[in-house]
C-alpha cells in the first residue's frame, strides 16, 4: 500500500474543484468538460483510493464521467453531485490523514526504541 502524500492531496483538491465548478456549467448545458481535460487522471486516481467494495465508488465514478463527457444535468442531480464531491474531499482528507497518522506512530516507536538501546548502553557503561 502506497502512502498519501500532501502532494496527492494538493492534486486531488485541485481536480475536486474543477469539477465542482463544472457542475455549475452543466446545468447551464455549456460545453464544459474540456475544463476537466487537465485532471481527468487525478480524478481517476480519486475514484481508485475507495475500497472496491464501496458503493460511494462507483457514484463517484459516473458522475466524473458524466462531467468529463460535458452532459447536462437538472438542478437535483447538481445537489446530489456536490454533495459526492463533498464526500471526496472529506475522503482524501481522511487518506492524509491516516497517512500522517501512521508515520507518527512510526516515528514514536523509533525513538522509543533509540531511547531503549540509550538506556542499555548507559547501564553496560555504568557497570563497567
């Protein structure tokens, strides 16, 4: 399992807001997925960080294709396409999260221990 660096997150907000702001535009009908041309791949890569199982997955998925293809959405299905995105965000913030969380945990047991082998060679010291 890769980790989730600041730098994914940076991207993954990035390509949230560009769709968010697209879900605007296809209520209007404009020709607007060229906008999302730039961060079709990091889209994908948002779909790809839930669990295959997931419902929220597949969701998430066809709305970013129904973005991408530039098709025109009602005013309802624009509120339940925010509200997905809403959910994304929280997702990947939740990744960065995790991740972070993991290397500090990480972090404690090496010092934990460079704090052990400290204490053994000052007492091997001392009982010399």
């Amino acid at each position: 399992m890769s980790l989730y660096t600041k730098a994914d997150f940076e991207r993954h907000t990035m390509a949230l807001d560009f769709a968010s702001q697209c879900v605007s535009a296809a209520i209007a009908g404009e020709n607007y997925g060229i906008r999302l041309k730039d961060v079709r791949e990091d889209l994908v890569e948002i779909v790809s960080t839930y669990k295959l199982e997931d419902s929220r997955r597949e969701k998430l998925a066809q709305i970013f294709l129904e973005l991408i293809n530039g098709n025109q959405i009602s005013g309802i299905q624009s509120l339940d396409f925010t509200k997905s995105i809403d959910q994304a965000y929280e997702h990947i913030k939740g990744k960065l999260l995790g991740t972070r969380m993991m290397l500090a945990d990480g972090d404690k047991k090496r010092k934990n221990k460079a704090a052990e082998h400290l204490k053994a060679f000052r007492a091997t010291e001392l009982a010399e």
